[in-house]
C-alpha cells in the first residue's frame, strides 16, 4: 500500500523513507524478513486506533497519502 502510494504521488517518498525509518521495529536488521518495518503489535495498535475494531476496515492508499502529506507538513525541513 505504501509503494502504491509512493508510486502514485512520488514527491511523497522522502516522507515515506522518514516514516519507515521511525516506525520500524528496533533491530529490524537481525530478524527475518530483514525489512524496515514496524512490529506486528505496534501495527495493529496503529491500525486499532486509527480505526477501531472493525475487521473490514483495510488502510487505502488514500489514507497512507494523506499521512505521508501530514508528515511532510509537520517535520521541519533540513537545514
């Protein structure tokens, strides 16, 4: 859903590089699958909240572009 969303709205990807960094799981690198991404637990926390409990909800590319916009708009810029 992310690269989708990265995909479709490229601008947005120093966000997405930003976000997969803060949200992935301490020590991502010594477990399989190797990956960048956040713990299970911390995910569907996220998901929990964001939406409820509601098991039909599905996060739409709609939603990770309208985050990835709210991260661009509220971290600071480089200097």
């Amino acid at each position: 859903m992310v690269a989708r969303a990265v995909l479709l709205h490229p601008g947005l990807a120093p966000s997405a590089f930003g976000a997969l960094v803060r949200l992935a799981r301490p020590g991502w690198w010594r477990r399989a699958p190797f990956l960048p991404l956040p713990g299970a637990a911390y995910w569907s926390f996220r998901l929990r909240t964001a939406f409820g409990d509601d098991p039909s909800v599905r996060l739409s590319v709609g939603d990770v572009t309208s985050y990835l916009r709210w991260c661009r708009q509220t971290r600071p810029e480089p200097t």
